[in-house]
C-alpha cells in the first residue's frame, strides 16, 4: 500500500496490512513515518505493531560513529514505539535479499580479481 506520511486518515483505515519501508533514504521522513504508523497504531486499537529496526550506531559507540542515519532513525523509532501502549515486536534482519536485485544489484567487474581463501587446518 502507498500512502502519504501525512494522511493519517488512509493509514487507520488499513493499519491490520501496513507494510514500512526505507522509501525515501531519509532519516526524518523515516522517523515521521513510524511515528505515525505507530500513533495510528494505539489509536485504531492495533493489537500488535511490528516494526523492522536497528541498533543505533551512535549509541552503540557512545557518539564516535555518527551519520549512519539509517540505522539510528529506525533505532529511534523503536524507542518510541516501546514508550507507546502497544503490544510491540522489532524485526532486525540488517539486509533484505531483495536489495540485491534493486539498488545495489551486484555489477559486473572487468578488472581482474583474486579471491584468496585460507583453508583452516584446525581439528574443531
């Protein structure tokens, strides 16, 4: 379903099939969003909310890694979903097979390459 971040209206009407996705490659249009997912959530009186997120980059290295912004909105999002009264489950998958076939469908390379691979000699 596509919808307008700011049409709350449509969004009520089908929140039991709501499907979120990084649509924008923006870290506020994500935030205002699932925000706004979430609100509608509560107020039609979903009974459970999952939403796909993220570590947050920033916090996790206590601010020496900042800019992975869309790692960190999702993590935002997370955290205010888990503030609302709403029965709540995070999906954290990292990487979707599809992005493969889309925009970072893998190219082909026309300099030579060379794998080289260690084999373990270990017993465990």
């Amino acid at each position: 379903m596509f919808w307008s971040r700011t049409d709350v209206k449509i969004l009520k009407r089908c929140t039991n099939r709501v499907y979120k996705v990084w649509e924008e490659a923006s870290a506020i249009v994500e935030i205002t969003q699932g925000k706004t997912i979430a609100d509608a959530s509560v107020k039609a009186g979903v009974t459970q909310l999952i939403w796909s997120s993220l570590p947050s980059v920033t916090l996790m290295t206590k601010g020496k890694v900042t800019g992975v912004e869309h790692f960190d909105s999702k993590a935002e999002v997370e955290t205010y979903i888990r503030g609302l009264n709403i029965k709540s489950l995070f999906f954290m998958a990292g990487w979707y097979m599809q992005n493969q076939l889309s925009i970072f469908r893998p190219k082909p390379v026309f300099w030579p390459v060379r794998l080289l691979l260690r084999l373990s000699t270990d017993s465990h």
